[in-house]
C-alpha cells in the first residue's frame, strides 16, 4: 500500500475525509468539519514539530491518513506519542488504516519516542480497537461518557504500545 508523507496539496481529500468522520462518526469529538486550510495548518504543525502527518493514495486518491504528535505538550511526556488515523468510508476494513498505523509506529519510534497511545473515541469503535490490538496495543483505560455527540454519552478508549525499549531502560 503505497504510504507517503503529506503535502499540502492533500488537504482538500484529509478535509473531505475527516469531513464524513466528524458528521457521521463518534471516532472524533469535533462536531463541526474544518476546512481545507485549517487541515493543512494542521498537517503543518504537526510536520514541524518534526512528527509524521502520512496519507495512502492510491489511483491518484488519498485513501486515509494518519498522524502522530506529542501526546500532551508537558516535557515529563516527551517520549509518548499519540497516534490518529481517519479512513476513507469506502475503504474501511481493507488494511488501509493498519498499514498507517504500522508506518506510524515506526516512524514514531524511529524519532525516539518510547509509548504511543491511541485515544479512541466510543467504546463501540471496534474497529478501531481490533485494528490497534492486531498490532500489540492494550487497552489501558476506559473514561465513561466524557464526550456527548448525536445525542448520546460516548466514552474513550486509551490503549498503549511500547515502542523500542519502552520502559526496560532508564535511558531516553
């Protein structure tokens, strides 16, 4: 699956992507679609701060995209990672987000990073959980209704990977 990093110019297939998720989704909390432009400041923040923004294309069409970036801006958190990856709703369940998801990882901890986290919104996103746990993540704890969309109280799901030595080393 041909995996590549972002350039401004995918922001307009991020945007419609993300788009589906935040209207029709419970994977993300935002309720309203950003548009292009904020997704590419976005893609630009993230690129900056020397973490990976990546999207698969295929056929010359952004198939999904995913990201990795600090998991919380305090330095104690430095070395953990959170990771974000949004489908394309006619792809869904063809490997698409395991491949980012896998790229991800290595990337991440390729630029030292020793945790990744994965924050998936609804305890019914079993997809998403299927799709993290195929790839070693553990569930590590679960918020009970701390967002509202649609209507209805959605949990949070937090799951973990080490990456690299983890913590079986002192050294960072």
């Amino acid at each position: 699956m041909p995996i590549r990093d972002a350039t401004p110019a995918d922001a307009s297939a991020i945007a419609e992507i993300y788009a589906h998720h935040v209207l029709h989704g419970t994977g993300t909390f935002e309720e309203e679609p950003p548009p292009a432009e904020e997704l590419a400041a976005r893609i630009a923040r993230v690129q900056n701060a020397g973490h990976a923004w990546l999207v698969v294309e295929e056929a010359g069409g952004i198939l999904g995209y995913g990201y990795f970036n600090n998991f919380h801006p305090r330095s104690a958190y430095r070395h953990t990672a959170e990771d974000s990856i949004y489908v394309r709703d006619d792809v869904r369940g063809q490997g698409v987000g395991k491949a980012l998801v896998a790229e991800l990882l290595l990337r991440a901890e390729a630029a030292g990073f020793r945790q990744m986290i994965a924050v998936i919104g609804d305890s019914e996103n079993v997809g998403s959980i299927g799709l993290h746990l195929s790839l070693g993540f553990r569930q590590a704890g679960l918020l009970k209704a701390v967002g509202r969309k649609f209507g209805r109280w959605v949990d949070v799901i937090y799951m973990q990977k080490a990456l690299g030595e983890g913590d079986r080393s002192a050294a960072a």
